[in-house]
C-alpha cells in the first residue's frame, strides 16, 4: 500500500484544539461577527475598550454642560446701536402709543426714560456695572450694561436684547415694560404702549407739526414775530355767558371754552375787556405809553424803559398769542383796586380751576418784570395752573423747571394723577398726532421740546 493511501490512526492521530480561547475560535467569532456588523467606516456596535466608553460619556456630558452655559449663562457682546429714534407717537386720553427704531437688535430696545416717566420709577444706586430702579409699583429691577439679564425682586430674567447706551440714553428690551407693568403696557416689534385711563378720547386728532399749544411763554427773552397770529381764535361773544365788551374779545378756541365754563359755574360779575391783541395795536399802546411818559419830563430812552414795565413791548405782549384777559368791572378798568373788588378776589382764588392764573403778582415783578396787574389772566391749562397757584410759582421760572427736570407728577383737586412729560433731543418724535379731550394737552416748550400733558387715573 502506498504512503498516499495509508490510514491515520491510533494515539499518532492529530486531535483538534477545542480550547475556547485558541486561535481558531478566534477566528470564528471575528467571521461571525461581521456578518451582522454594518457596511461603512467608523459603525461598530460593539466595543471592548473600557476607555472608549468612558471617553464617550465624558463627551456626552460635556456637551450637556456646554449647551446649557450658552443657553443659560454665556453672552455675546453686546452689539451698540449707531441708530435710534422714535418715528411716530399718537396720545389722547386713552393711550399713548409710540414706534421705537433701532439698527441693532430691531424691534426690541425701549428708552429706560420713557420706562422710567409712565411708571414714576426712580434710579436709587447707580455702581460701576449694575444700576438699581425702584418703580412705584414696588418693584425692583438691577440693569447691567452689556447683560440680556437682568434682575427683577431678586429673580434673573433673561431677555431677547441687551441693556445697551445710545449718545445719552440707556435702551432696554422692551419686553421689559411688559413684565413691570403687566396692567398697562404692551409691546410687540418695536411698538410700546400704555393705557392711560378708560376715558375715550373725542373729537379730531391733530398733528403737532407748527402747533404751539398752551405753555407757550412770551416776555422780553422769548418775543413773537409781528407777523403771529392764532389760527384758531373765536369772539367770545359766540359763546353762552360771557360777558365781554371792546374790540378786543378774541381767544384761542381752549381759552375761550375754558372762559365760558368759568361764567357759567360762578356768580361773581366781572366782564372780559381785552382778549386778542395784534403786533399793530400792541405797538400803538405802547407808544402812547412811552409818549404820556416824554410828556411827563423823561427822556426818550427813559420814558422806553418805563413804558415797559406797563404796557409789554410790542412782540412780547400775551395778548398776540391770544391766551390773555384783561377784567374789569364798572368803574375800575384795568387798576389795583381791581384786587380789592369781590370780583378780583374770587378770580385769584379760583381762576386756576379753569386753566387760568394771575400772570404778573406783586411778589414776583422782580422776576417778570411786569407792575402787579390783578386785572390779567394767562390760560395756561389745567393742571398747569394749579401747580402754579398751590406752588407759587411764576410762569416764567415753570418753563425753565420743566426743561430741567423733564416729567413732573401732580395729583390734582379733581382726583386724577398727571404726567407732564416734556420731550426733548432724541425723545423728541418725528411725527406727533394728539387729541386733547379729557385731560390730554400738548405744548411747545418755546424751544425744540414737546410737553405733554397726560390724565393717568380716573
């Protein structure tokens, strides 16, 4: 028999290695394996490495932890804006509405002033990085230049748009408005409003554009033109009441309104004796003035300076702007007696009621420059003339308050809150629509300001 068909047998027969751990069941376990394992690089499922495991919950987690710091904590710089203004306002008595712009974070910054005004907020702590507000309302708030969060009663609040400076204003969200005065407020894509109060304005809306409104001063440092005249004045003696005689018994519509109330509601005799007066007839006044006064042995220059502190110098007289009454009664035209009569003293004393004041007082003729006239009455606007007649306060120097202080409140004899909020510089609306039913007022401030008056409590 040959070698090739020789049987193998016996104890010098191989045996097969069934040791789990030998290389040939290796070798099965890998081919069986990649039967199940899918196509393509990098998709095991399966591992055997302790440390990949490790490694992959430690990525998990950090990316966890990542994503929550920038949800949660990380800021972006803040993105300052170059553009701001506040393109249109409307008021009346129910609300005022106004359209805030931005070029950085558009539709979604607010002036803190206008924040600051409608909720009689007050800055108590200004540090190097945070600023603390309290608002009427009790709450608290911590701004932080740069910071979308900001503190409110000791609870961060994160915000879509940072507390960012534009030239002298500090702009905030405006959702911000919303969440401090949730009851009056509401804003959405860059439109702020707050109600005012339930009363439902009437009449037309007008347009501020050439409108002077009622706190316009007039005297030596702010003259008219000789070509100014109201467009809206009316003779009084249209209207029930009124008891008025001359040429002269033309006032702006509110004045004359305010007047014929101010008959109606008292007994008191007293006839309106100079209403409007033009450039033309305050000039002729005066220079009778000044030539009675040549007469009498002054000179020229003399007998000018005199003629002034009686009769206003033609361009600064308050008859021109048509807000100003002459009284009387029978018998005492235009004298100090006039304070003595029964009608002069309820007319001090209660004029304010209706918009008007006593405009040149004794005690103040070192400040107008004007003798004491108990016979003239300025309509200024209520509360306007409340303030001044509780106060004391001459209508020259209330001007000069307002541009200072910016807002002013006043709770008034006839139950209501007031704002008189005067809008300036970058506060100032390019467009200004108003109707000034129930309380609503609004003036130029002899320069580039608006004042608004607005009603906030029935």
């Amino acid at each position: 028999m040959t070698s090739r068909n020789r049987r193998v047998s016996g104890p010098s027969r191989k045996k097969i290695n069934r040791n789990k751990n030998s290389s040939l069941n290796k070798d099965i376990k890998n081919r069986s394996l990649k039967r199940i394992q899918p196509k393509g690089k990098n998709k095991k499922i399966y591992s055997n490495s302790p440390v990949n495991n490790l490694l992959k919950k430690v990525s998990i987690v950090f990316g966890i932890i990542m994503v929550i710091y920038v949800i949660f904590i990380f800021e972006f710089p803040a993105n300052y804006p170059d553009k701001f203004k506040i393109s249109n306002m409307t008021l009346d008595s129910n609300k005022i509405t106004m359209q805030v712009e931005t070029d950085s974070y558009k539709d979604k910054l607010i002036p803190l002033d206008i924040l600051l005004n409608i909720g009689k907020g007050e800055i108590t702590l200004i540090g190097e990085k945070e600023t603390t507000i309290v608002f009427a309302n009790n709450k608290k708030i911590i701004l932080k230049e740069g910071s979308r969060k900001i503190k409110i009663n000791d609870k961060t609040k994160k915000f879509n748009a940072p507390v960012v400076k534009y030239k002298e204003l500090v702009l905030v969200p405006g959702e911000l408005a919303k969440t401090l005065l949730p009851e009056i407020t509401n804003f959405s894509n860059g439109k702020l409003s707050f109600n005012l109060s339930s009363d439902k304005p009437e009449g037309e809306y007008l347009s501020f554009d050439d409108y002077d409104g009622y706190l316009r001063l007039i005297n030596k440092e702010n003259p008219m033109t000789k070509n100014y005249e109201p467009t809206d004045l009316i003779n009084v003696n249209t209207l029930d009441s009124i008891t008025a005689y001359g040429t002269n018994t033309n006032l702006r519509d509110e004045a004359a309104n305010a007047l014929s109330k101010m008959y109606k509601e008292n007994s008191v005799q007293y006839a309106m004796t100079s209403g409007f007066r033009n450039y033309e007839t305050q000039t002729q006044l005066f220079n009778e003035e000044v030539a009675d006064n040549i007469q009498a042995g002054k000179t020229e220059e003399q007998a000018k300076i005199d003629a002034g502190t009686i009769v206003a110098i033609p361009g600064t007289s308050e008859h021109q702007v048509g807000l100003a009454v002459d009284f009387a009664i029978p018998g005492v035209v235009l004298t100090e007696e006039f304070k003595n009569t029964p009608a002069g003293k309820w007319l001090e004393s209660n004029s304010y009621k209706y918009g008007f004041v006593l405009r040149y007082t004794k005690e103040q003729t070192a400040i107008t420059n004007i003798i004491f006239e108990p016979w003239h009455f300025r309509y200024i606007g209520y509360p306007h003339s409340e303030i001044l007649f509780k106060e004391k306060i001459v209508f020259d120097t209330y001007i000069e308050a307002l541009r200072e202080e910016k807002v002013k409140y006043f709770q008034a004899e006839d139950g209501n809150d007031y704002i008189i909020w005067l809008l300036s510089g970058t506060l100032k609306p390019e467009k200004l629509e108003f109707n000034t039913s129930n309380g609503i007022g609004v003036s130029s401030d002899n320069g580039d300001g608006i004042v608004l008056t607005m009603k906030v409590k029935n």
